[in-house]
C-alpha cells in the first residue's frame, strides 16, 4: 500500500489544532476518538536532528488518522528524556510533571466529547507515563489505547535490516524512517557507526517484566546517543517500506479496538 510521505503535511484535514473552532465541533460529531501523539527533543547521534521523535510523531499522527477515520491534534513536543539529559540540545520533563500535563490535556479533549483516545508515543520512555494515565481512565470508562511507535517499527522491520544492531537508538530503522519522511533532515556522512556499549547489553538481559531488573542510561549504552552502523545500511527505501508496514499494523489494531467499543446494536 503507498502512502502520501511528504515532509510538509501542515494542509491534513485530521489535524484539529489546524481548523477553527465551528469545524472543529462539525468534525467531533462525526469521529469520537483522538490520535495524541507525543515525541521529544533529544540527542538522537550525530547525524539525526534533536527533534527526530517530535518530527515523526506529527508525520506518523497524521497518516494514521487518515487510515483510521479519527482525528489528530498536535504533538506534544517535550517528554521523559531521564536517561540521556546530559547531552546538549536535550529538554528532559520529569514523569510526576509529564504526567499531570498529560493528563490535563486527555482530560480536556474528553471534557469536549470525545470517546476514545490512543496514545501514540513516538519516544519509548514516554510510555511509562502513559500507561499510568491510561489505567485510570480506563478505570473511568474511556476508551484508552497506547502504541509505542518504535517497537511497531521495529517490528516491521524484523528480518529485514542489514546492521548488526538495527534496532539501535539512532540506528538503520530509526534513521531510514526519517529519511523516508524528510531525507534532508538526516545527514549520514556524520554518523558515528558506534557499536554499543557493554551496559546496553546487561540492562537488556533484564529488562521491566523479568524477575530482576537492572538499570542504566545512555552514557552505558553509547558515546554519541546513538548506536549501530547506518551509514551504508539506512535508506529512504527502506525506510518507507517499514513505515507502511508499521501503519498497516496499527491501522488493523486501531480499527478493531475501535469497533469493540462500540455498543450492541
């Protein structure tokens, strides 16, 4: 399936901060659930921008609205960047502040009518915040689904990559979705191609969910912010394939969440 990929995506129809307010309340009678995307400014290496997840989180909110008849607003820019706050360019928002903003802004769109919200976070660490977010509202009985954008992707991309760690922050799946999304905001001649750091490997061999938890950060990881080789494996190409195949995905998902919600005729 081909999808519209364009760097300027400001004229999207889903997006609700883009209409005035009559249009707005004509499109809320029709569509009772939001896209919210959420991304962050970060150090993402040397060759991809500080707002690499904000930028994705505004492309990939409004392909995903179009696909699954909802509307979108726009990102929120600043998310839970604990763990690599030390590099320059980097705005970190603490979890207790995040979460309270967020909440404040679900709260608000479901004050106006809408039914239903997914979450869509494009920064992986944001999750942790929306997923406390999400059990009380569910609590509440709204409709609250959450979607981490990068492990959607990665899992489009599975046994597809050509790196040894594709999957890297910064890495071939991350850089070639950017590519496909806006080429002239990736600059490959800069990429460090670093291998991960021990510590990647120890935090990863007891991740949340197992018996032992182990912690770390980004300075365990990695040099640059980022890690594995893309100057000879990310690619527009790919990059595309990926994303339709991750928006095909969450586009089922989305579709049949929603059609669950909906009462018994």
């Amino acid at each position: 399936m081909q999808y519209p990929f364009k760097s300027d995506l400001a004229t999207t129809p889903r997006r609700i901060d883009r209409m005035t307010s009559p249009r707005f309340a004509e499109a809320l009678a029709r569509c009772d659930t939001l896209i919210l995307p959420l991304g962050s400014v970060e150090q993402t290496g040397s060759h991809c921008p500080l707002g690499t997840d904000l930028y994705v989180a505004q492309a990939v909110s409004a392909l995903l609205a179009e696909k699954t008849d909802c509307l979108t607003t726009a990102p929120i820019p600043y998310g839970d960047t604990f763990e690599l706050d030390f590099w320059p360019g980097t705005v970190h928002v603490d979890s207790t502040v995040l979460g309270s903003y967020l909440e404040a802004v679900a709260r608000s769109f479901l004050k106006q009518g809408f039914a239903n919200i997914v979450f869509l976070s494009c920064h992986s660490l944001n999750m942790k915040t929306v997923d406390l977010l999400c059990r009380r509202l569910h609590r509440e009985g709204y409709g609250v689904c959450a979607i981490d954008w990068w492990k959607a992707a990665g899992d489009a991309a599975r046994a597809e990559t050509k790196s040894k760690e594709p999957f890297g922050h910064g890495g071939e799946v991350i850089s070639s979705i950017l590519m496909a999304l806006a080429p002239d905001l990736v600059d490959l001649g800069q990429a460090a191609d670093e291998a991960s750091l021990p510590g990647l490997g120890e935090v990863a061999a007891h991740p949340l969910g197992s018996a032992f938890v182990a912690y770390g950060d980004f300075r365990d990881y990695c040099l640059t912010g980022a890690w594995g080789e893309v100057r000879d494996t990310a690619s527009a190409e790919m990059g595309k394939k990926w994303l339709a195949k991750a928006l095909d995905s969450l586009t089922t998902l989305i579709i049949e969440w929603r059609k669950n919600r909906l009462p018994s005729s």
